[in-house]
C-alpha cells in the first residue's frame, strides 16, 4: 500500500459497524489518513466520538451542514482521497448506490465521487440472497465497483448463510489491492447459456415413521456451488435433500427426501452441461419401512434389512441419452483421501472427483468438515490431482466455478 494513502470511509447503519473501528485501526497502522462519513443509522451502532478518536480526524455526517461545507465541501470531501470504501454496505446504501440517489451526505459524496469504490456488503442472509440485491450488485459491478465479502456465518439475527461484513484484515487487503492499481479479484469466468445441475444435503431413508437413516450433512457446500454458479451466468438447478439453509437467490431449487426421490429429479432436470453431485446420499435404505412406529421389544434391538441406494453419480456419468458434458462428484473420507478418491473416479465414470477429509483427525471436529463453514478439497481427475488450501465452503465454491469455466472450451 503506497504510504500517505487517505480514505474515505462511508459506515453504513448495520452491527458489522462495530467492524469499521478495527479497520480504522488496521489502516492507521498501515500508515493511512481516514476521514469517515457516517450515516444517520451509522449513529446507532458507534459514536462519532469513537470514530474521530480512531482516525484522528473530524466526522462527517450532514449534507447541509453550513461548517463542514464552508471547511470542507462534500465534492472535496469525495475526491480528496484515494479511495472511497464503504463498511458497512448496507442493503440500503447499496439500493440507493445502484439507483443513483443523493439523499443524504454518504450517497451524495458517492455520486460526486471520481475516485475508485470499494464496498463491503453486510446484512441478513435472506437480504442478500433476494433478487433485489443480486441485481443490485450485478447494477454496481457494472459500474466498476468494487467488493470484498460478504462471509457466511452466524449471524446476530440468528440466521445463517452469507451476508457477515468481511473481517478488517480482508478489507485491508482488499484496499491494499486497489491502490496498487490491481483488482480486488480476477474477472469471474462466465458460465452464462450453461445449465448446471447440483445436489446437495443428505437424503433420508424412512425406517419408520419417526426415524430415518442420513449422513451428516448441512448442505452448505452444495448450495454454495449452485449460488456460485448462478454468479456466473448459468441457469442453475439445485436438487436439495432436507437442510436448514435458505434456497439460493436465482436457483430452481427442488426439494427430496430420499435417495430415490433425489435420482428421479436428477433425471427430470436432465439436460444439463455440468452435474456437480455435492449430497451426500445414503448408501442404503430399509428395504421395507415400517408405517408404524417400531417399539422396543425387551431389549432386543430391531433386524433391519437394507438394501442399496441407487447410485445417482454412477447413473448420470453412464447416461446415454443426456450425460453432461461435465459430471463431478464429491467423496467425503476419513482414511486414504487421494486413494479412495482415485478408485471413485474410476468406478463411477464421472470427469472429476472433489475429495475432502472427514475424520476427526483432518477437521478436529465430529463429522469432520460436514456442517463446518470451511473445506480442504482435493480435485481428482485423469490429469492429476490439485490440492487447495483449507478454505470457505464460499470460496471453495467459487474456485470450483471457475475451475469449470475454465474447461469450457473442451466441451463439445
């Protein structure tokens, strides 16, 4: 980052506010000068007071202020620094962004601005998934701005999924980046015309009407592909066993329960340029399920007969009529990663397998990465094998997109 480099810092009304005191102090040490606007709804998660104790400078926060006009007008304001950043970036402050509006300091000083634009998006799950948003985003994306996060996580509304403002630390490299004259990210590859077609979750195999057999699975990695791709361009279709994780924004999502279920929607959505098959399905089921609840009977533990699940990554790699042009499976494991990984590939027919560690050994938590926010994948293919470093189910999500963009030019 060039020494002497001043920002502008815009905080938006959202908790991750309490974020921005972080990054003025991260910036300051990186030998930065902020000035900071803060909005009308900014004021309810910090002070001005902390604001200017930070960054050692005054705090903007009214458009008709006759003092801070005459000391420092908002079209000096918005083009005195090096780069505009935006921590918060509320769903609001986005709208408002997108449509052009000059209704308050924050979004006047935007629209003056001659200066890069950096945004770091926070709010709730189902905000930032709503087609509003995401075409939003698309609007000021198209305008050349830039955007670091969001992150999946808890939130404090008690939800879950993307939407947490990125952690200071990001921010800072991504500012770091755009003053260097770089991009915050490489252009994302374009899947657009493509249909691509995921599943993601467990199944569950009734064993009678109050139990069932599953794997442990939130889903969170499946979907992440599906939103991931759906940022690309492709017309996505999502096949979901049970999760407690909202449908994508943009996606065709189909609910199922059981492995069954799970193969014929798989079939229904066929034709497809890339099947990722991300679920993990159960091996097997009862072979008849009881339609009552099955009671203890002096301590004798039931007989169940199983019997195997269709093979649905097996089926669509070996399907003649409308194999994808890209079929990926997923093999979650607990010994012998790479090896088991290479004798799936090569079973199942299938172009290339993402394998992970599940052990307790490899996560350090049970079910290993199964409901955690984080994967270590390796990619297994009849050209080699790459191995990423432990990531965000979102960024692995992203690689993996781009990764099959990137083959594209091999599909005929």
């Amino acid at each position: 980052m060039p020494q002497g480099s001043s920002i502008l810092l815009i905080i938006g009304g959202g908790i991750a506010a309490y974020k921005s005191l972080e990054l003025i102090r991260e910036l300051k040490k990186r030998g930065c000068a902020v000035r900071a606007i803060l909005t009308k709804a900014g004021h309810q998660f910090v002070t001005p007071l902390s604001v200017a104790a930070l960054s050692g400078e005054k705090v903007f926060d009214d458009l008709f202020s006759l003092t801070d006009e005459v000391e420092m007008g908002h079209i000096q304001l918005s083009r005195s620094a090096d780069l505009v950043v935006v921590a918060p970036a509320t769903a609001d402050l986005m709208a408002k962004m997108a449509t052009g509006q000059a209704s308050d300091l924050a979004t006047t000083a935007l629209l003056a601005t001659d200066k890069r634009v950096l945004i770091a998006p926070a709010m709730n799950v189902r905000m930032w998934q709503h087609p509003a948003t995401q075409r939003n985003l698309a609007t000021l994306a198209g305008d050349g701005i830039a955007v670091v996060g969001p992150n999946s996580g808890d939130m404090a509304c008690g939800e879950f999924g993307p939407g947490r403002m990125a952690e200071p630390l990001e921010i800072v490299a991504a500012i770091e980046r755009l003053l260097d004259g770089a991009s915050v990210s490489p252009p994302a590859p374009s899947l657009a015309g493509r249909h691509v077609l995921v599943t993601s979750g467990p199944t569950h195999e009734p064993i009678d009407p109050v139990r069932y057999l599953a794997n442990r699975s939130s889903g969170k990695q499946g979907h992440a592909i599906a939103a991931a791709a759906r940022r690309a361009g492709a017309r996505v279709t999502l096949v979901s066993g049970p999760v407690a994780i909202a449908d994508p924004a943009g996606v065709e999502t189909i609910h199922v329960e059981t492995a069954q279920q799970m193969l014929e929607a798989v079939e229904r959505a066929l034709p497809a340029d890339i099947a990722v098959f991300a679920a993990a399905v159960a091996d097997w089921r009862v072979a008849s399920a009881s339609g009552d609840k099955i009671k203890k009977a002096g301590g004798r533990a039931p007989a169940l007969a199983l019997t195997e699940n269709p093979d649905i990554l097996a089926t669509i790699a070996r399907h003649r009529q409308h194999r994808p042009a890209l079929v990926v499976g997923f093999a979650a494991e607990t010994a012998n990663l790479v090896e088991h990984a290479q004798a799936k590939l090569a079973s199942k027919g299938c172009d290339l397998i993402v394998a992970n560690d599940v052990s307790l050994t490899g996560s350090g938590i049970a079910g290993g990465v199964m409901g955690a926010d984080s994967n270590a994948v390796h990619l297994v293919s009849a050209s080699g094998i790459t191995t990423w470093p432990t990531l965000g189910k979102d960024e692995v999500a992203t690689r993996l997109v781009q990764h099959f963009a990137a083959l594209g030019a091999e599909w005929t």
